[in-house]
C-alpha cells in the first residue's frame, strides 16, 4: 500500500477559531481545546462589556450632577 507524502507532513496549526467550521475533520482532544478557548474569549467579551458599562455608569452619574 502507497503512502500518501501529505500523511508524512507535521499538521499546519490552526488560525484560529472560524465560526462555522467543519468540526468532522477535528479529534476529541482538539475540540476539547477549541471549547476551552472559546470559553476563553466568552469571559473575556464578558469583562469587557462589565468594563464599557462601568464607564458608562460612570459617566451618566457625573452628568446628572
């Protein structure tokens, strides 16, 4: 049996995460880690619009005065 020389090459690592993608070509422990990094970022959105609605919070108080 003929071995493909593309088997033979090291896995490109990915991008990133691309909303969307086929996840088929994908194994157990990198999805796994695809969720864990998309969890990630989930928490950082997360303080970021804590901190936008601080500053606007802030700033509707000082113009009340």
């Amino acid at each position: 049996m003929a071995i493909d020389p593309e088997e033979l090459l090291p896995k490109k690592k990915r991008a990133g995460i691309v909303l969307g993608e086929d996840l088929s070509e994908m194994s157990a422990p990198e999805l796994e880690l695809r969720i864990s990094e998309l969890e990630t970022e989930i928490a950082r959105c997360k303080e970021a619009i804590t901190q936008r609605n601080a500053t606007k919070s802030a700033a509707a108080t000082f113009f009340k005065r």
